[in-house]
C-alpha cells in the first residue's frame, strides 16, 4: 500500500487487471470496503489507504486492484 496519490495509477496497461477506485466520505469508502469485505468480494487490508482526493477537502479515494484471469 501506499499513501502518495500520485503513485497509484488507476489505469492499468494489462488487460488482466481489474482497478476498483471508491471516492467519497471516509466514513462511507471505509463502509463500502467493508460491505465488500463481508460480501466476500475484496479482503479489507488489499485496499490502498484512504488519499485525499485533490481539491475536495472531505472526500478520500482507495484504489483496489485484482488480476483476472
């Protein structure tokens, strides 16, 4: 994980990598990781940490990605 925005490209080049990024309060990006924790979707910790989006002083983003094959 990392806690620099810049480092983290939502777009990935290989077309095997599926990128999820959830943009909003923390409290509700850290409600929806964990509603897809508990759906069995993603697991809690493979989340970026929250970053704080850009000229938007109350919303965070996380990023997740997964190969799929």
């Amino acid at each position: 994980m990392t806690d620099n925005p810049a480092l983290i490209q939502p777009i990935n080049p290989d077309p095997r990598i599926l990128t999820l990024l959830v943009i909003g309060t923390e409290d509700n990006v850290r409600a929806h990781i964990l509603r897809q924790h508990t759906l069995g979707v993603t697991e809690a910790g493979a989340w970026s940490k929250p970053m704080p989006m850009p000229h938007c002083a109350d919303k965070v983003m996380c990023v997740f990605n997964r190969i799929m094959m």
